[in-house]
C-alpha cells in the first residue's frame, strides 16, 4: 500500500509490523520498504550504508520430562542444555554479563510468551515465565541451539539537514518478533515527519537507523546503526544543539528521560559522555513495554493513534 495522504501514523506502523520479524533478511525488505516509501512521498534522503552480521537461529530446541517448551535462542553460539541450574532472570545484567555462562532464561515482567530480553555472547535460550516453575521441578532437561552468522549491507536513512542541522533525531526500524511498540511506533512518527511536517527537515536531520536491536558486536550488541552514523559523521553530532531518540511510543503517557545512564540504552553511542548534555530521549511507560518487550506479544493493536500523535506533538515541540 505504502503511502497516501490520507494515512495516519499507525497505519505506517501497521506496514512494518507486517514485514516483521524485521531481523536478518527481514531487516532488508524494511529497508528496502522504507526507501520506496520515501521516494515515493518525494522526499530527499541518504542511505547510509554499512557492513553488518548478526546470528541467526538454525535450531532452537529445549524438553523437559519428555515434554516441548516453548523457546529462542538468545545466544551468539550454539550450544547444549541438560542442566536446569543454568536457569537466570534475563533482564539488565551488570556491564560484563554479556559472557554470562551458557543459560536458560526468562523475562520476569512477561508471563505468558517467549521475550528475547537480552543476548549473549554463550549458548543460551529464553522460555516463557510461566515455565519456569516446570524447569525447576523437572528431571531430565535436553536442549539445543544452532546459530550461524549472516552478514548482510545494513541501511540508515538520513532525512533533512546533512549539512549543519540544529538538532539530531534518532529511530531504529528493526526488531525482534513482531516489534509494533519496539520500534514501529518511533519509525512511523519519524516517517509522518518527514512525509508531512516537511517544514521541520530544514534545520532538523532525521536519523532512520537499521541493526539497532543485534550486531555481532561485543560486548554492546546492539545500537550498531546509530554507532555506524556517529562513525561517519561525528562532526553532525559534536556541532548540534540536541541529540534526541524516539523509541517505544505510542502505547501509554509519554515522558522525556534525561537521566545518561538511561538514555545510553536506547542510544549506545561510542564515548557518550562527551554528548550525554545535550541528549534526551522520547519514550512510553518503561515497566508497562517489559510486559512484552522482544516478544510476539507486542502487537499492533496495542498502538494507540492519538497517543502516536501526542508523541509526534511532544517531539516537534522540541525540535
């Protein structure tokens, strides 16, 4: 369908979702949905391309008692499970927990699906919250994993002033499972920007990235897009006044966080220190998005229009 005048903003976040899960060969076709899209609305834009590879699951396999659970790989390498003492939260480790020992985890805000909350560089699966009581009272456990590496072009899309812009805006379109909150909602607001606040690119430079949510890298795997952008283009982001990301909107009552350590989260930018003065970030209720953060339960339905458009209000009014 890609765009008409008449379309609102969860109609182009419907669009992503669609593509989704928009990871690996899906991060691709977005990329490629995004850049037809934009010529299409005429407007003007660079694609920024850089080299990438991330792991992609091939087998990912977890019996206990005889019986199939539920699971993903959340690991950078493949590997065996037959012990249920390798059983962990997986939500905000401490700065080295990325070599965490090989595991099986679960995200403890999200009860009933599978949520992929946090990667590791050794073998490891996530299960469902509800499943963890089965792990721990179990007798047998056999799992594995299977992951290879897949090396693709990533894509950032810069929309508006390449030259000295005021103020920089950041947004990633990958994701992981169906992603409507993570990150549809931020990439459509950005995306109705530029197609329809046009006014705004004049001082303003928008920042689309692709391979935010997983890279190969370590230990912070993910941000890769916005760390490809800096690399680059460093002097943009010295010489601007903000530094502002949009990342799960659209779903509850918004807030600006202005907390460093916060903000490096969602934009894990090399040396942030050195820029953490002048960034913020635009985002919805942190504890109600863990509920189904990286899982299949992150769904369109959940994005509400006139929150989207609140969201799109707060950040024009800053910029």
């Amino acid at each position: 369908m890609y765009y008409n005048n008449d379309m609102k903003i969860k109609d182009l976040a419907n669009q992503l979702v669609q593509i989704s899960p928009r990871f690996a060969k899906g991060e691709e076709k977005t990329a490629e949905f995004i850049s037809q899209l934009l010529k299409q609305s005429n407007v003007d834009y660079i694609d920024q391309e850089f080299e990438t590879s991330v792991p992609v699951s091939k087998k990912a396999e977890l019996i206990v008692d005889g019986k199939v659970i539920d699971c993903r790989n959340v690991g950078m390498t493949s590997g065996t499970f037959e012990n249920k003492d390798a059983l962990a939260s997986s939500l905000f480790w401490g700065d080295n927990d990325f070599y965490y020992p090989q595991n099986i985890n679960f995200n403890p805000y999200c009860k009933d699906t599978v949520s992929m909350a946090m990667f590791y560089k050794n073998a490891a699966i996530a299960i469902k919250r509800s499943d963890v009581q089965t792990v721990l009272e179990s007798t047998t456990i056999s799992g594995e994993t299977v992951v290879e590496q897949y090396s693709f072009i990533g894509h950032n899309f810069l929309v508006g002033n390449r030259k000295n812009p005021t103020n920089i805006i950041f947004t990633h379109y990958d994701c992981w499972e169906s992603g409507a909150i993570d990150n549809a909602s931020g990439t459509a607001v950005l995306l109705y920007i530029a197609m329809n606040n046009k006014e705004y690119l004049q001082n303003n430079l928008l920042v689309i990235a692709g391979n935010e949510e997983i890279s190969m890298e370590e230990p912070i795997y993910w941000g890769k897009g916005y760390r490809a952008f800096q690399s680059k283009y460093l002097d943009l982001l010295q010489n601007a006044k903000k530094i502002i990301c949009i990342d799960c909107v659209g779903y509850s009552e918004h807030e600006w966080i202005t907390d460093p350590s916060h903000i490096v989260l969602g934009l894990p930018l090399d040396n942030f220190d050195s820029l953490a003065n002048k960034a913020s970030m635009l985002s919805g209720d942190f504890y109600k998005m863990l509920e189904i953060y990286h899982s299949n339960d992150d769904t369109i339905d959940l994005l509400d229009e006139d929150k989207l458009k609140d969201a799109t209000e707060m950040l024009l009014k800053q910029i």
